[in-house]
C-alpha cells in the first residue's frame, strides 16, 4: 500500500473514531470544535477525513489539535491513537 494511501486509512479511521467517541458523549461537531478551539468546519472535515485548503488530500491534524480533541472526548492521546492504528493493522 502507497503512503498516500496508508494516510488516507488512517485519517478515515480517525475520523470515524473521532465521531464514533464524540456521538457516544452526546455532543454535536460544534461543541467539540468550540471546546477544542477550533472551526466548526475544520472539526467536520477531521471527522471525514479530509484537509480543508485542498480537499482532496487527506487532513494532517496538528498534534495540538489531536491533543484538544481527545481532552475535549474524554480520551487520552495515546489511547486515541492506539485506537486508530489498531484498526489499520498497523499497531503493535
């Protein structure tokens, strides 16, 4: 699998686990987004996968950002990210 393409799974399973974790605490896109101090819309796009000044490349979330996120859904970063690379068979 190319890198592209290795990205590109990862960024989707992230932001199905970033909605999945957001829905299971009742919160809408704009609470997350406005807790974790960032655009409602930059929020939406993570949660689909996608960059938001070229949309067809896959997002690239600062560690900042995954930072605020999973603080904002009660999960910490490493979790977060074990969950993510579990699900792409690229964890230990």
């Amino acid at each position: 699998m190319s890198e592209s393409a290795v990205e590109k799974q990862l960024v989707a399973i992230l932001g199905q686990h970033l909605a999945s974790l957001r829905v299971a605490k009742g919160l809408t896109q704009e609470e997350v987004a406005l807790a974790a101090g960032i655009s409602r819309q930059h929020y939406q796009l993570l949660e689909i996968g996608l960059r938001a000044r070229n949309p067809r490349k896959p997002a690239n979330p600062t560690l900042s950002t995954l930072l605020a996120l999973s603080n904002v859904l009660g999960t910490p970063l490493p979790v977060l990210l074990d969950e993510v690379l579990a699900r792409t068979g690229t964890g230990d």
